[in-house]
C-alpha cells in the first residue's frame, strides 16, 4: 500500500513539471522498436521489402542475417526509414533491391551514401518488363513464378561471388527452390486450367493498385487498374472501369490494406463486386500466389495441396 502511495506521488509530481508524457513517450519507443536480433558472426544482406526477404532465406539458409528495410504493413510507395534504420544500414554488405519501386526510387542514393561500402545488386536486370495498361513499367516483378526464378538466380551468383567457400551451398539451394518453384509453378497451372475446362474462370480482374501485371502475362489474364503510377485516379476514370466490369461481368476486385481508401468503396457499391484482400508484400509470397490463383478461378479443392506443399518445403528447409 506505501508503495502505490509512493508511486501515485511520483506520478503527480512529473506530470506537474510536464515529464510524465516524455517519460511514457520513451518507455513507448523503447517498446516499440525492437532491436534485430543478428548474429553478428554472419554478414547482414539488406532488402526493400519481406518478399525478397524470403527469397533470400531459401539461398542463403541461415548463412546470413536479412534486413527489410520497408517493415510488414506499411507500403514501399510512401515509406521513410528511421534513423535507426540508416545506421544499421551502414553494417550491410550486399543490399538486393526490386528494381524501380517507390521506395527505391527516392531513397536508393541516400541509402548508399550512408552505406558506401555496401554493393547494391537491382534484381529485375534480367527480367523481362511489363507494362501496365496506361504503358507504364511494372516494378512489382517478384509476382511472378518465373520471374522468382531469375531473382534466385541473381541471389545465388552475387552471394557465391561474394562468399565462393559458400557458394556450394548457396547453388545446391537455389537448385532445391527452383524445384520447389516447378512444383509451384504447376499446382496454380493445375488450378487455372482444370476450372477453365469447367468454364468458371475469371480472365479479368480489377485491382486497385496494379500489381499483379506479370502475372497477368503468364496466365493471358487482363488487369483492370483504378490507379496508376500513384496517381488518384479521377471520377470518369472510376466510371469507366465501373461500367467496364458491368459489361464484362467482371466478379474480382483485388484490394490491398496500404491502398484502401474511398474509390474502392465507390466501385464495390456500385457493381456489388466482393472485394478479395491480397498481400503482395507478404513474407509467405508462395501462399499468396496460390491465393490469388483460386480467386481468380473460385476453386477451393486445391487446400490440402497447398498444406501438403507447405510441409514439404518445411521438411526440405530442416533438412537443409
């Protein structure tokens, strides 16, 4: 009882000179950020986004620490890193970016002056681009089954170069991922062309922010975006996208948590069309594929496969 007495008069007593907010303030932050947990026996590889982040977990194992700098939930268009995250920065070797994605674009040469010994590796350089609707380059090129294939690639040659008494290791997984990719690669061709005999496939879709472009390209699928290149888009557009989903009978509208906002809701009141949350900046980017593949063809027989799939890669990666 002294001590709640005790601690009630302390409370009062900062919260008389102003501190008690500053105080709760600090202890918030302190929570808050939490510090990564690094080996810092091992190297420390930089990523934009948890994606990729994934993409280098399957090469590299647990031979290197991984650093996202764009954290879970916020978006790669708009996103500004600490101070705490450019000085953490600075200790990276190698920093694997996407290519051309906001993020990127307005933050890439300050990263790399505040980490002038860090090598900068840009893995779309042996893809393919893609250009939306409006003609403009997609930079989302991670979603993709083929274009993971080509980002491994990059992954294992920049690391084996860098660490060749590793580089075994690295081409050994990288041949294991890429097998898993098949597999992958023919569980969302089973999907798309078993319900397509069925004649239940949706061959267009709306999405808010364009993303899903090299995916389109590898199913012959069309994209229906309501923005472009960041911009809002104007009331006609909205119009024109709604009436083409009425005359196309269009059933799927891909949403993103980053991207929610008023023009969504416009479009979902006035075509009654159900929107279907995707996360194309998840760690789990194989789940959402699958995810994506199934919306789009409303099959759902396919999730024992995708269970069964997860476990063996699991299996693979102890193994490992």
């Amino acid at each position: 009882m002294k001590t709640y007495t005790y601690i009630n008069k302390v409370i009062k007593m900062l919260a008389g000179y102003g501190l008690l907010s500053v105080i709760l303030l600090c202890l918030t932050n302190c929570n808050g950020s939490k510090k990564n947990t690094f080996d810092p026996n091992k190297p420390i590889v930089t990523v934009t986004i948890e994606p990729y982040r994934y993409f280098v977990n399957q090469i590299a194992g647990d031979d290197v620490n991984v650093n996202v700098m764009v954290p879970a939930g916020s978006s790669p268009e708009t996103y500004e890193p600490s101070a705490k995250q450019m000085m953490e920065l600075s200790h990276s070797v190698i920093y694997f970016k996407v290519g051309e994605i906001g993020f990127e674009k307005t933050w890439m040469v300050k990263l790399h002056k505040n980490a002038p010994k860090m090598k900068i590796v840009d893995t779309s350089e042996r893809i393919e681009s893609a250009k939306t609707k409006s003609g403009y380059v997609d930079p989302h090129t991670w979603m993709s089954v083929d274009n993971a294939k080509i980002i491994s690639y990059t992954i294992r040659d920049e690391l084996s170069m860098m660490y060749p008494d590793k580089a075994k290791k690295f081409y050994e997984r990288c041949e294991a991922f890429n097998k898993h990719l098949v597999e992958l690669r023919d569980m969302l061709n089973a999907i798309y062309l078993g319900v397509r005999l069925r004649g239940n496939r949706q061959s267009s879709f709306v999405i808010y922010h364009p993303v899903l472009t090299y995916f389109a390209r590898e199913y012959d699928l069309e994209q229906f975006a309501l923005e472009d290149e960041g911009r809002e888009p104007s009331i006609q557009q909205i119009q024109n996208i709604i009436n083409l989903a009425k005359s196309e009978e269009i059933s799927v509208l891909f949403v993103q948590k980053e991207f929610a906002n008023r023009n969504i809701q416009t479009f979902i009141n006035a075509t009654n069309v159900k929107p279907i949350e995707i996360n194309p900046l998840s760690y789990d980017w194989e789940e959402q594929m699958l995810l994506i593949m199934r919306s789009l063809t409303k099959d759902t027989v396919s999730d024992k496969a995708v269970l069964k799939a997860k476990a063996r890669r699991k299996a693979e990666n102890i193994q490992q």
